[in-house]
C-alpha cells in the first residue's frame, strides 16, 4: 500500500495539471483555474513528502 500511494497522488496531479491547462485554453474563470493549479501542488507535494524518508 505505502509504494501505491505515492504514484496515485502523482497521477492525480498530472490529470489536474492537465485540467489547468484546459482551462486556461478555453479561458475559464481565474479563480477556477488558480483552485486546479493549487489542488495539482497539493497532490504532487503529498507525493514527495509520501517518499520522504522518516527520522526515527
């Protein structure tokens, strides 16, 4: 389970990333495409900090 977590949260990632380049092609609403490019760091951020070793 542990190894199958991180490639999820960078698969979601990559799909939102491509979501806010969608978005930004058909020139939706800013605040839309600022929430997609904020949930794209979020997910790829808890991807890293998942593969991060742990002290202790």
């Amino acid at each position: 389970m542990s190894a199958v977590l991180p490639v999820a949260l960078f698969a979601l990632a990559g799909v939102l990333a491509g979501g806010v380049w969608s978005t930004l092609r058909q020139g939706a609403p800013k605040v839309l495409t600022g929430l997609l490019a904020v949930l794209t760091l979020l997910a790829a951020a808890g991807g890293v900090l998942w593969l991060m070793p742990q002290d202790g």
